[in-house]
C-alpha cells in the first residue's frame, strides 16, 4: 500500500465530491412543493418520482459503496462463499413484486410514511408497531456506519487518513468533513438529494465497472489466469474455493435466501419505495432493477482480480480500492474512489432518512406528542437523522472496523423478524397483534443469544451470523432459523388466542386499499402535505 497521497486521484475525487455537494443543496429546489414542511415532502420527496428517478434512489440505496468495497472483499478472503450476494439479489425481486406494490397503494391511501405506520393502521396494536420501529432504527444504525467505513477505506488507499502515529483528529478530518457535508445536505433537501445524487453515483459506479472488468483482466493476462490464480490461493489457503465447500453450501443456501427476504424489510428500501408517484412505477422497477444484480456479479469479480493482481492487505476491505489504486492511472482511480465514496453518501442519506421517520411517526407522534403538527414532525425528524448520523459516526471512530460489519449482520438478523407483521399483514389479517408481537420477541432473543455465543479471530461476541441449525446439526444462516422460529410462535399463538377469543385491533385498511392507484376515487395523485397522515 502507497504512503504518500495520490495528488491527482484525491483532486478529481474531491472535484466529484464538490459537484454532489452542491446538487445536494440544489436539490431542495428540485420539483419544490407549495409546503415543503411535512414528512412526505422531506422525507419522501413529494411521492412524486417517477420510474427512472425511482430506479436509480433504489438502486443507489440498495447496492452501497459498502456492496462496491464488502461483495468482492469477501471473495477476495473466501471465495465463491462472498457470492451469496448475487443469488440473494436475484430472489428478492419476484418477491418484492408481490407485496411492494400492495404496501405502496395501502401507505398512499392512508398516509402511511413507515412501515410501522401500516403495521399500526392494519393491526390496532401501537405495541406491535412500536417493536417494528425500534427494530428498523437499531438495524439501520450499523448499516449507516458501514457507509463511512467505505469512504474511510478510499481515503486510506489514498493515503489521506494518516499513519498509526498521526494525531485522531487529523486522521479522521476528511471524514468528519464528509459527514458534515452529507448531514447538511439531507437536513437542507431531504429524500431529494440522494435521489439527485444516485444519478451520478450510479453512472459513475456503472463507468467503473464497465471498464474495470475489461481493462484489468486484459493488464493480468486474461479470465483464465485471474481464475487460475484465484484458485491456486485458495487451494493453497484451505479456505473457500471457486465452489462453496460442501461444509458451508447450507450456510450459503440459507444466507442467500435469509438476507433475501430482509432485503426490504430495511426502512431504506420502503422510503425509497414510497416516493414512487404510483403502483405501477414499483412494479416496472422491479422488472427492472435485476440489472443491479449484472452489475453485482461483475462486481464481485473484482475479487478475483485482486487476488491475481497481487495485492496484499491486512484488511480485506481495502482490496478493491488497492486494486484500483495499483491497476488504474492515476486520474481514472480517482473516478473509481469517487464512484465509491458518492456510493456511500447516497444510501447513508436515505438511511438516516428512513430512521428518522420511524423515530418522529412511531415514537415521537404515537407515544410522546400525538397532536403534532407535519410541520413538527418535520422538524423532529431533521434533527433525528443528524443525530442518527452523529450515532454511525461515533460508532465507526471508536469501534474496530470489524465490529461495524458484524453488528451490520446483527442488524440482518433483526430486521427479518419484522417480516411476518409487514408481508403478513399485506396479504391476511388472520395473524393476531399478540401472537406477532410474541413472534417477534422470540426472533430478536434467539437471534440476539446466538449471535453473541458466535466467535471470530477479532470478536469473543458477534462475530459472525452463521451457527448450528437445531435439529438439523448444519451450519446455517441464524436470522433465518430465528424467523422460522418466529413464525411457528406466532401460528400457534393466534390459534390459541383466538380460540380464547382474545380481542383483536381495528383494522382501519378495506380489501381495496391494497390495489388502489394513483388516481382512483380516493385516491389523489400527488398527496397534499397539509393533509398527509391525517387518517391516524
């Protein structure tokens, strides 16, 4: 790795840092709303984007610089295991095409701005949306710090962050300075700047790939000598290979299929998903966004590059920017490292965004001022996402980088057992608010206790998501076991509480709700701020 500062890489990703901070303050007057002061127009753009602004906010939301830096690290340390990505990418969009537009047409007709808002509106239960709540905060948290982790990697590569020796406070300047800027931005725009900015991250991220996946097999002598290479490593490592060892393809399968069905559960995920202008806009997106998971595979190769190119680090995360650095001019790795660090702003945006909504309307509103005004639940939730950012901030400076990461996968594990109250709830009612709420306890606690009993070579505690299945004896995804678990207590508990005739919530959702468009009787085009949420 270089000691010196790379002059011109760091002067062109500073160029490109410059160009999205300023479209991040202009974008407060992009599409600007007669009242700006309501969380639909901060916190979800107006829900007025359309396919195109749609696809890029998804795509700039859900495929992070943390995917850019961790898929291909992880095959670069592991091998054809750090692939999981890519399958789990291509099972989440038939799924997400069933339940996504149902959210989408129930949350427009009722105002709802969180998912914790429809869990409340379908079940009666404050308890059961307050659990989905918490749980969406507490998983976003780790995700946000994982974004400054990305940037912090490029910055090293670059040699900006300093050596051991240097003063903490000059090693982490140009990272305050980028969380600065991203804080003020989003306070200023809100859900719009990101969308602005996901133009150019995915543009730049698409150029970077694009160029990567022919120019440096070309420079190392060809597919067969990158694959060759790669699997003299792992051969001589006895640690992952071109194929998942028969040891871990439980623990690949399940991973794979787990993290699928979490995937949208994330807070991010729905409030870019809500800011669509109508039903059939998430629909054709979802036809769409598999081109994200083209990408992802080409990306994940880079791995293997690096491995043929010789790079050598201690963290595995800073491979790929080590590879840039090492392969690219000197000006095109600049573009890669700004492809990177864009790629870490846009999703940390959004995902503070979506906590800070979670906080005002489901704690906040329900719970400490029920007759705030959109005007005030838009000011509680600025100063929210400054201070979940604040949060992920601290939590990367203090915290080994490893920690971030496997907290990161505690919040996966969290995150699924929302599932049975959000997908549940979008297609029966059958499922009582107690049982869902037991359900949920039970997932979070199991998933919770096996986690902690998991070591690794940095961690006594959380140090990874994979555990002994019960009654199976493989090793295997533990959010996945937790949501099995949750399941079958929340089936048999509504057995039970009905039987006992245990009273149910209010369901203030009709059948219809659930294919409302834009436009239906009922149903406005463009909801108007004043109004928004006035159904609770």
């Amino acid at each position: 790795m270089n000691d010196g500062v790379n002059g011109v890489a760091l002067t062109v990703f500073i160029l490109f840092f410059l160009a999205v901070t300023v479209m991040g303050f202009l974008a407060a007057r992009w599409r600007k709303a007669e009242n700006e002061h309501s969380l639909d127009e901060w916190g979800l753009g107006g829900r007025s984007f359309g396919t195109w602004v749609t696809w890029f906010l998804l795509g700039g939301d859900l495929y992070t610089a943390y995917t850019f830096v961790a898929v291909p690290a992880a095959i670069y340390a592991a091998g054809a295991a750090g692939f999981f990505a890519v399958p789990y990418t291509i099972l989440v969009y038939p799924l997400i095409f069933t339940f996504l537009p149902r959210l989408w047409s129930v949350s427009h007709k009722h105002g709802y701005v969180t998912t914790s808002d429809f869990v409340r509106g379908r079940f009666g239960s404050k308890s059961l949306s307050l659990a989905v709540a918490v749980t969406g905060i507490l998983a976003t948290m780790p995700y946000i710090a994982l974004q400054l982790v990305g940037i912090q990697a490029v910055l090293d590569v670059m040699g900006v962050g300093g050596g051991e020796n240097t003063n903490w406070f000059v090693k982490d300047l140009p990272l305050l300075i980028a969380f600065g800027v991203l804080a003020a931005y989003t306070y200023s725009s809100g859900l719009r700047a990101p969308a602005l900015i996901a133009f150019v991250k995915d543009t730049l991220i698409y150029i970077v790939i694009a160029v990567a996946i022919i120019y440096i097999p070309i420079k190392l002598g060809g597919f067969d000598d990158v694959f060759a290479a790669a699997g003299e490593k792992y051969t001589a490592a006895k640690a992952g290979g071109l194929v998942p060892p028969e040891a871990g393809q439980w623990t690949y399968a399940t991973l794979a299929l787990g993290s699928a069905l979490a995937l949208f559960m994330y807070p991010h995920s729905i409030t870019a998903t809500l800011s669509s202008r109508s039903r059939e806009v998430i629909r054709r997106n979802t036809t769409i966004l598999p081109l994200y998971s083209l990408m992802l595979g080409l990306l994940a190769l880079l791995g293997f590059m690096a491995i043929a190119a010789g790079v050598k680090v201690t963290n595995p995360q800073l491979a790929i920017p080590q590879l840039f650095e090492d392969m690219f001019p000197d000006w095109f790795a600049g573009v890669a490292f700004a492809a990177i660090g864009i790629g870490a702003l846009v999703p940390a945006a959004i995902m503070s965004i979506a906590a800070a909504n979670l906080f005002t309307r489901n704690i906040y509103k329900d719970f400490i001022k029920p007759d705030a005004t959109p005007a005030q639940e838009t000011k509680v939730s600025k100063l929210v996402s400054l201070l979940v950012k604040v949060g992920a901030l601290v939590f990367v400076l203090t915290m080994d980088k490893t920690v971030a990461i496997n907290f990161q996968l505690l919040g996966g594990i969290w995150i699924l057992q929302t599932f049975p109250a959000l997908v549940g709830g979008l297609f029966t009612r059958w499922f009582h608010r107690w049982a869902l709420l037991a359900g949920w306890a039970v997932g979070m606690i199991y998933g919770t206790v096996a986690a902690y009993g998991v070591a690794s070579p940095t961690q006594k505690h959380f140090g990874g998501s994979a555990k002994e299945i019960p009654g199976i004896g493989e090793i295997g995804y533990i959010g996945l076991t937790a949501f099995i678990l949750n399941v079958a207590v929340t089936v048999v508990l509504t057995f039970i509480l009905k039987a006992a005739k245990a009273p149910d919530g209010i369901d203030e959702t009709s059948p219809e709700d659930y294919t409302a468009d834009a436009g239906d009787p009922g149903v406005e085009v463009e909801l108007p701020p004043a109004t928004a949420g006035t159904s609770h």
